[in-house]
C-alpha cells in the first residue's frame, strides 16, 4: 500500500471517535509502529487535529467535528459502488431517491475519463432481475398500493427516508398503521432503531414508549409519517442482524397458530421439504411416529392451505380445521369426476 493511500485509511480509521492505539493500526496496515508515528505526525503538519493518548492503554483520536474531504476512488471500488446504487435503483421503493441520482453522478464524475463513459450509462451494462412471484403467499389487501416492477413508489420511499432521518437524528416518529383486519388504522409513535430489506419489502424496525419490546412495521403499509422533536434514548443492545433470517417469523406463526391453527399431517420426506422453506421453516414439526410428523401454523385463508395440500399430494392429510378438510374432500371429488 502506497503511503497516501495509508494516510487516508489512517483518517477512516479515526473518523469512528474511538481511540485507537499504534500497534493496532500498525498491524491493520502491516507496517511498524514507527511508520505510524511517522505518518500522524505528517497528519498533524497537514493541520488534522489529533489528540495523542499515552499510556498502556492509550492512542490516536481525531478530535469531534474534522470533515473529511472526499475521496478518489480505483476502478474496482467504483465499480463496486455503482452495483450498489444499480441494486437499489431496481428496488419498488428506495431511501433517499433524490440523493442517490446525485450519488451516482458525483461517482461517475470522480473516475477518470476513458471509464466515465462506459460507467455513465450503468444501467445498460449491470442488471438485477426481479424477485418471481410468491405462489404460496400471496399479497392481498394492499393491491391499490402496489406498484409496477420497475418503477419507484415515491410514497413508499418516502416513509424509508424519514425513518433513516430519525435514526440519523436520533428523533421519534408518528405515523398511521392499519390493523391487521386493514379495516382501519392506529397511531404509532416510536423510536426508529433500524431497518432490512425482505422479498421486495422494507421492514421498519422501531421500539413503541409504552411497549419496551421491539417491534416492525411494513413500509408500503405506512401513513402519514412524520418526525417530532422528541429526542430517541439509545438502545446500545439493538442489532437488526439478530432479526435476519426470518427470526421475526417464529414468534409471529406461534401467535397466529393460537389464534387460527391448522395442523397438517406430513411423511417426514415433505416435511424436511417444508423445514427449507422460507415461510413453513418457522412452523412447529412434532414427530408422531416414524412415518409421521404434525405441522402445526396459523392461517385464516382457507385458499392458500388448500392450495398447499393439492401440491403436498397424498403424503399429506390436513386434520384441522375440521371445515376445511369438508371443502378439500369437495374439491377432490370434483377433480375425480374429470378423470373418470
């Protein structure tokens, strides 16, 4: 690594306000502690404000409000940065849609000439397929919010920006969210703590003043968002990664298992099938026998179980509810009469 690139990762480094020590940053550049002496004191005479902590314990800091001036980028980190930019400008609904236009300009921009013209146009040379539809889980209830593949919800991509302002902020939040009946709405005010993305969908994730637990909320299904004045308490044990993997689901299928429960019962093939799926995966797998296992979930759409057992074949049999397998015996003699 040549020496200025080093001096500018030395500033990335610092610009995080923790101290760190020179044997650490000597071992992240593979270089000796005396080079980083070296190069913090050059550093200095360039006129960074430095604080030197000595001691055991002690290091380099760079002290609170230094602006660091933008960087050149190599081929391969704008080329990076710009797949980037492509995968979110192929999102139904995207934070800060203005910004990232000016991003990807201001990047373009900062390559040299002979790449500026192949980069310019990026959209004609790097692209992202639309996620397939979901046959078993489909959406319902919200179709007049929906929006085309391809084509920005500027509604929606506004609720994501000013979630992200208020966690930036360190703000709350009020917004309008439907009941689960989406027959009407309630007021939610909230600290805004993250946010993923999941199968084409924005989840917010943020924590309710009179209920401690965490709790999410679908971005297209927001209304009226907005930001108050009412400062955020830091919740320091937040991680959103602990939420990755559908981890949200388990919870959610346990309480709809009480409220509306079908029990399917499966051969142990189909439910090792079911265990890959991203959906069936968090139901709860009983073994009853060797040749058996009870899938128990909550569903209060006949259409999508019956749906299910057609593609589970004869190696499933639905137990409950026991109006349901009165519908599917209906269903099934009328597709025998077909093949008589």
């Amino acid at each position: 690594m040549q020496r200025f690139d080093r001096i500018l990762g030395l500033l990335l480094f610092l610009r995080s306000g923790q101290t760190v020590s020179a044997e650490a940053l000597a071992q992240h550049f593979r270089v000796s502690r005396r080079t980083i002496y070296r190069d913090m004191e050059s550093l200095s005479l360039l006129g960074v404000p430095l604080y030197a902590e000595r001691g055991r314990e002690g290091g380099f800091q760079l002290l609170e409000g230094y602006f660091l001036p933008p960087l050149m980028f190599s081929q391969g980190e704008a080329v990076a940065l710009l797949l980037g930019l492509a995968l979110q400008k192929n999102l139904r609904s995207r934070p800060f849609p203005e910004e990232l236009f000016m991003a990807e300009k201001k990047l373009v921009a900062a390559l040299p000439e002979r790449l500026q013209k192949v980069l310019a146009k990026s959209e004609l040379i790097m692209g992202v397929e639309q996620l397939p539809k979901d046959l078993f889980h489909p959406e319902s209830g919200f179709a007049s919010r929906e929006t085309p593949a391809g084509k920005e919800n500027r509604s929606e991509s506004r609720v994501i920006s000013v979630f992200l302002q208020a966690i930036l902020d360190k703000k709350q939040i009020i917004f309008q969210y439907p009941t689960r009946n989406k027959e009407q709405s309630y007021e939610v005010q909230a600290a805004a703590r993250g946010i993923f993305w999941d199968r084409n969908h924005w989840y917010l994730v943020g924590q309710r003043s009179e209920q401690p637990a965490t709790r999410m909320w679908r971005s297209d299904r927001v209304m009226g968002i907005r930001l108050i004045q009412q400062s955020t308490a830091p919740q320091a044990d937040f991680d959103v990664r602990e939420m990755l993997g559908r981890k949200w689901l388990s919870s959610a299928i346990e309480q709809w298992s009480q409220q509306s429960p079908v029990k399917i019962s499966l051969t142990p093939r189909l439910a090792t099938r079911l265990q890959q799926d991203w959906y069936y995966q968090h139901a709860t797998f009983e073994t009853v026998s060797e040749e058996k296992v009870l899938m128990t979930f909550g569903e209060s759409d006949p259409m999508i179980v019956l749906e299910l057992l057609r593609w589970l074949g004869p190696e499933a049999e639905l137990i409950e509810p026991q109006m349901w397998r009165n519908r599917l015996r209906e269903e099934l003699q009328q597709m025998w009469t077909k093949y008589l």
